[in-house]
C-alpha cells in the first residue's frame, strides 16, 4: 500500500486526534441480546475491509479500532458469550481481528506519513493565504492613501476656486461703488438760492465725497467635501465544502423484495400473526444496498414478534457477507407505525449503526407501508433511557416524536434483484 492509492485525508490531523475523536464505542447494553453485538461486530469488520478497498484509510482504520475494541473488550463481559451456540460465531470473528491487528500497524504508518503531508500542505496553504491576505492589506492602504490624497488635492482646489471668487467679487464691489461716487460729485459753481426770510452766506466749494475701498465685505462660501470611494475586499473564501463525517449513508432498497417478503408472510398474515425479517445488504462507496431480507426462525401474535435460533441469522450473513441494516415486520392487525415495543426492538438496531431503519407493512391500513427510523435527538436517547417493558406510551418531547420516516432511504423497482430467504424450516 503506498500513499498514491490512498484518498485525501480528510477527518483529522492525526493518529491520535483521530483515535480519540472517532474510535471509542459505549460499554455493552445487557438488554440487548448477543446477535445484535455480533451482528455489529460484523457490520464494523465489513465496513473497515470496505472503507480499506475504497482507499479510505481513515475510515478503514476507525472501523477496524471499533471492531476489535467491541470484539476482543466489551463482549467478553455478555452474559450470553459463554454460550455454546455463540462459540463458532465469535471464533470466526476472533479470527478476522486477528488478521485486522496484524496489519493495524502498517495502516497506521500509512496514516502518519499522510498526515505529515496533509499539515505541511495545510501550513503552506496558510502561508499562501497569509501572502494573499497581505497583498490585499497594501493593495488596501495604497488605495487609502491615494483616496487621502485625491481628497486633499480636491479640497485645495476648490480652496483656491473661493480665493478666486473672493478677489472677484471684491474687484467687482470696488468698481460699482467708484461708479456710484461719480455720480454723486456737486458743482462747484452752484450757489443756493436765498431765503426770503433769511438770508444764507455762501457755501464754500464742496470737494468729492470718498467712499472706503472696504465698503462690503463677501461672506465666506460654504466649503463641500468630495464622497469617499469605498474599496471593497474582494471575496477569497472557498466554495468547495468538506463532507460532513457524520451525515448519514444512503440505502438503497428495491420494493419487489418486500413483495417476495409478504407473499412468505401470507400465512401468517391471515391468521392475524406478525413476521418479521432481517434486512441485509451491502456498503460500497459510502451507499448502503439492501439486497438480501432473512426471515429466521420466530414466534408471533397480533401484536409482537420475536426471533429465535439468532446465531443462524449471523452465521448466514458471514457466509454471504452481509450487513445488518434493519428490520422489517408486518402489521395485520394494526396501522402503520412503530409501537413502544417496536421503538425498543429498533433502538438496539440504531444505536449500533445510525442508518439502521424499521420497515412496517400494515395491509390492511392507509397507508401500508413505512420505513422509519428513531430522532437523533431525542428518540433514541429516551428510548434508551426508558427501562419500561410490553406497550406504553411514548409522548414527543420537547414537541419533537421520538421516532420519524426517513429521507436517506431511496426505494426503487425492479433495478437490482435483491431476494428473501426463510431460514423458518431449516433443519
């Protein structure tokens, strides 16, 4: 394996951070049988071998540390994992961790050289931002300079503009007021008339009036300032968004099989009995792919049902290597949702794997068929919390269900052969 054939990595910075971010699993739930934890070992293993093929050595590597951390840790301490019937299940899976430790370390030195890379590549990315940023800062401080300095030159033209036009308006005002002083000059010559009551001396020659030069003085022009052009930043965030780690996988699912599923279940069905199935498929690409349904051997009412002989379930998915993804049942009896006994069977498929689903066919019911999963928050975590057996009820909380339909399930017809085995007879 060379560091060519591996994906960009893309959920950490190291070994380390990713180990301790993404590899821890709880401690076991003693109410959740045997099979759903080996079930889910099997899930991790396939995943991690998956992820590996696909050149994603981060999540190959996460699954492998959840598989063997759930294997070789936390099953020992089930109380069903001394059982007999559990011996050959847990030796095959002991063998594939075995295989998956022998070559953790070299996985793991892969990661450290690609790490190495990805923060010398993140640290010159920073740099070249850093230049960029600091480009853009002169680029900014030149045109705040040259706009400081337009904005001067403006404001000394136009000081000069109201020199201008104070000198004229002064000029102007000096040769209105000599012309009105010519106007204005007395005949020497004129002598007033006498009074007839009382006679007036002469008056001497009168000489020209003078008028002050500053005889008005202009008012000071009101001074306008130029607007200031606003350089703006240019835009330099990416647009390329990084894949959420912990958005959901799609399912893919064809309706025939669940057709195939309900012709198997007819017997049942008319006697007013639940069946109920094991969805099983395949991952590749980060999609999900529901190709197999197993119905194992069970018991049945109006209401409930429960599989019995689980170690044949698993042993069949390891022989065929598939996945556990869900469940479905029917309802004969019912409408189409989930009962707090189906909410608490569907808890210990989705605390396992986020994606699993609960499939409900009800025929008798409008609608007939749904596929859902627990809220993430609150459903699962109250489901979880809630140690109440047979039915009751399960309010929203915080006006939030604890259970909705989901959207990353896509259900076609009739473009993959998917198919239904009935594991109820076998010998």
């Amino acid at each position: 394996m060379t560091l060519v054939n591996i994906k960009p990595l893309y959920i950490s910075s190291s070994v380390q951070e990713l180990v301790e971010k993404h590899c821890s699993i709880g401690d076991i739930d003693k109410h959740y049988s045997l099979f759903n934890y080996l079930s889910t070992s099997n899930n991790l293993y396939k995943q991690a071998a998956q992820y590996k093929s696909e050149g994603d050595l981060e999540k190959s590597y996460i699954y492998s540390i959840r598989f063997c951390s759930l294997l070789l840790e936390k099953l020992p301490k089930h109380p069903e994992y001394t059982k007999d019937v559990n011996k050959k299940s847990i030796n095959d899976l002991k063998s594939k961790a075995n295989q998956i430790l022998s070559e953790l370390e070299s996985v793991k030195s892969v990661l450290d050289k690609g790490y190495i890379l990805k923060v010398k590549e993140e640290e010159r990315q920073k740099e070249l931002e850093r230049i960029k940023q600091e480009k853009i800062r002169k680029i900014e401080e030149e045109n705040k300079r040259k706009l400081e300095e337009e904005k001067k030159r403006k404001e000394e033209e136009q000081r000069l503009r109201e020199i201008e036009d104070e000198l004229n308006q002064s000029i102007k005002i000096d040769a209105e007021k000599k012309k009105k002083n010519k106007d204005f000059i007395i005949d020497p010559s004129f002598v007033p008339p006498p009074e007839k009551e009382k006679p007036q001396p002469k008056l001497p020659p009168i000489s020209l009036v003078e008028i002050p030069q500053d005889f008005a003085t202009p008012a000071t022009p009101a001074t306008s300032t130029p607007a200031n052009n606003i350089v703006k930043k240019p835009n330099i965030d990416s647009d390329e968004a990084s894949k959420k780690y912990s958005k959901l996988r799609t399912i893919n699912v064809d309706f025939k099989m669940f057709e195939d599923f309900m012709r198997l279940s007819e017997n049942n069905t008319s006697r007013k009995i639940e069946t109920c199935g094991i969805l099983s498929g395949t991952l590749s690409n980060d999609v999900f792919t529901i190709t197999t349904i197993i119905i194992p051997k069970q018991e049945g009412t109006t209401d409930t049902c429960n599989t019995i002989e689980e170690h044949e379930i698993f042993e069949y998915q390891l022989e065929h290597d598939l996945l556990t993804l869900g469940w479905v049942h029917t309802h004969p009896t019912q409408e189409c949702f989930l009962s707090a006994v189906d909410l608490h069977t569907h808890c210990s498929y989705q605390y396992l794997l986020q994606e699993a689903i609960a499939v409900v066919i009800a025929p008798r019911s409008n609608p007939n068929f749904g596929i859902f999963r627990l809220t993430d928050p609150p459903g699962l975590e109250t489901i979880q919390k809630c140690k109440l057996k047979s039915f009751h009820p399960h309010p929203p909380v915080n006006g939030v269900p604890v259970y909705t339909s989901c959207n990353h399930v896509k259900v076609s017809s009739g473009k993959f052969n998917g198919k239904v085995i009935d594991l109820r007879n076998k010998k």
